[in-house]
C-alpha cells in the first residue's frame, strides 16, 4: 500500500469490512460523528485491495465471510510492509472465545468487539487509534521534513566543496591558457628541488618568454595576443612529459621544470622539442579573415645543480640564459 504524500493533510479513513450491508450502516453513523472517512468492503477480497490504493488508521474487521475470513485477511496484511503497523480491530458474533481472541492477536489484531456493536464503546476504540494514528502521521512528516533537510545539506556541503575546489584552482592557475600560476610554479619548483636533493637526481629549470609581443598586442589586438598565448600554452603542454611542469609566469613569459633528467643531453633535447613545437606559425581569425601569426620566444635553460644548487641561483641562471637568448635575437 502506497503511503499518502497527504496523509498529514487529509482526513484519517478507517476501514470497515462486513459481508453484511446492515452492519456496515451501523458502523457509518456512528463514525459519522468523527473527522473521518470510512471506507467500506464487503468481502476480504475487496478489503485487500482497498489497502493497495489507501493508507487506513485501522481496519474494522469481520471475522466470518464466506470468501477469505478475517482471520486470513489479518494474516495477508501483517505480511506486508506498508501494512503491518495497521491496526484492526475484529468485529465479531461468532469467534468470541479466547482461543479465537488468541488466534486473532496472533494474526495481528489489537483488540475485539462483539456485535452487536455499541456506538458509545466503537467511539471510544476509534478515537484511541485515531490519535495514535495522528501522532503516527505527525512523527512521520517530521522524519520526512528532517530527511529532505540532510538531503539538502549534503547537497550544500558538496556545492561548497565544489566551490572550494574551484578556488583553489583559481589560485593557483592562470585563467587565461588554464596554466599552473606563478605560486603553484614555485611550489612545484621547490618540491623538484627537494627530490633532487633526496635522491640526487638532476633537473632543469626553462624560462620562456614571447619576442615582441606587444607588437601583436599594437598591430593585431588583444584577443590575437590572448589566443596566441593560449596556443603557446597548448603547444608546451604537448609537447612535454606528464611529470614536467608548464607555468605561466605573467604577461608573456612561462617556465617549465622538466624532472628525471639523466644527463645534460636529455635536457638539451627536451629544449629542442619545445624550439621545434614553437616554430610553426598560429592561424588567427579576425573580422572573418584568416591571419598567420608567427610565435618568437627567448629560451633560457638552467640545469641542476650545475648552473645552480639552491632554487633562488637556479631561477637567476634561467632568467640570465634567457635575456642571453633575447639579445642574441634581437641583435640578429
């Protein structure tokens, strides 16, 4: 039996069973004197399925009917989740002695009344369960409100947690090309340091820095200067190894550590794959047209611990390669 989204609202119903039409007026004038509804089945047949469409505050039951008694009937509802905390009361002329009392408890039952009914005594009985009922239905939809609330909750605490994590994602990365920021560079830089240390292990610090990029700025605007640093930031990404790191520093200079270096070599080549990926010219759209932009960049490579051993030498080696590179460019 379904539970009622509204059985906090609406009125309580009470289930009266009896293949007799006689005793089942009896028992809608004397609960007409209640806030309630009755619903009426005359065979246990129909009682079992009005309890598929209804939730009742107790079940007036009959114990002889010639289809399924009311003892059946009991036993098929205290076998049911949605109904067995229903009360019900058996009504009964023929199965009045303390066996069949015993039978009836056992089935489920909580009390019993002989026919013929006494009005004042069924008032007394249905008030009773009415307000268990209604504490029932009060308990409920406040365990109701109570579970909707967590459920809130869990969802707000999630969205904060989301939030969080988004803003220290915000602070440590570049909004622009997505780049670890200049805080998460030192970090990452410091705990390369500390590796190296550890284990001596060897690796290299690389500035990169774009050759007259105000001049894209100037000649092309801001959006061509934007997209030609989210391409440069595309283009070191790839071209690196997942446990190097590629930085955006500010402006137009970014810094890679590339870790687990074997030999001066591999740093040399790792530097000439980012030359190379560096080298073909960015396709730029602009006012419906197609331009080629051609990417210039100063390197500097600063190798550890050979150009230097503590970090603040080694950003200093990096950074005097660089301008090296830059004055050599732009004297060529």
């Amino acid at each position: 039996m379904p539970v009622s989204t509204q059985a906090a609202t609406q009125r309580p119903k009470i289930l009266a069973v009896d293949d007799n039409p006689a005793n089942l007026l009896v028992i809608r004038r004397v609960l007409a004197k209640l806030d309630v509804e009755v619903v009426e089945a005359s065979s246990g047949n129909d009682a079992l399925k009005a309890t598929l469409d209804d939730e009742f505050a107790l079940v007036l039951l009959d114990v002889y009917m010639p289809d399924i008694n009311g003892f059946e009937v009991a036993e098929i509802l205290s076998q049911e989740e949605s109904t067995r905390q229903t009360p019900i009361i058996f009504v009964t002329a023929t199965y009045a002695d303390d066996v069949h009392r015993l039978k009836g408890y056992g089935f489920g039952a909580v009390d019993y009344m002989a026919k013929p009914l006494e009005a004042t005594i069924l008032l007394s009985k249905v008030q009773v369960f009415l307000e268990l009922y209604r504490h029932r239905v009060a308990l409920r939809a406040a365990l109701g409100e109570l579970s909707e609330r967590n459920r809130q909750l869990e969802v707000e605490v999630e969205q904060r947690k989301q939030m969080e994590q988004e803003m220290r994602h915000l602070a440590m990365h570049d909004m622009l090309t997505g780049l670890p920021n200049r805080v998460l560079f030192m970090d990452r830089l410091e705990s390369a340091h500390q590796r190296a240390l550890r284990h001596g292990g060897m690796f290299a610090l690389v500035y990169v820095d774009v050759d007259r990029f105000k001049d894209v700025n100037d000649t092309w605007g801001h959006a061509a200067g934007d997209a030609m640093l989210v391409e440069l930031a595309a283009r070191l990404r790839s071209t690196l190894r997942d446990n190097d790191t590629v930085a955006r520093l500010g402006g137009d200079e970014f810094a890679l550590v590339l870790e687990e270096l074997e030999d001066e070599q591999g740093a040399q080549r790792l530097l000439e794959r980012v030359c190379a990926a560096l080298s073909p010219p960015m396709q730029h759209q602009r006012d419906g047209d197609e331009i080629s932009l051609a990417i210039r960049a100063s390197v500097g490579l600063a190798i550890y611990p050979a150009d230097g051993a503590e970090v603040g030498a080694l950003l200093h080696a990096a950074d005097q390669a660089m301008y090296r590179s830059k004055r050599g460019r732009d004297a060529a």
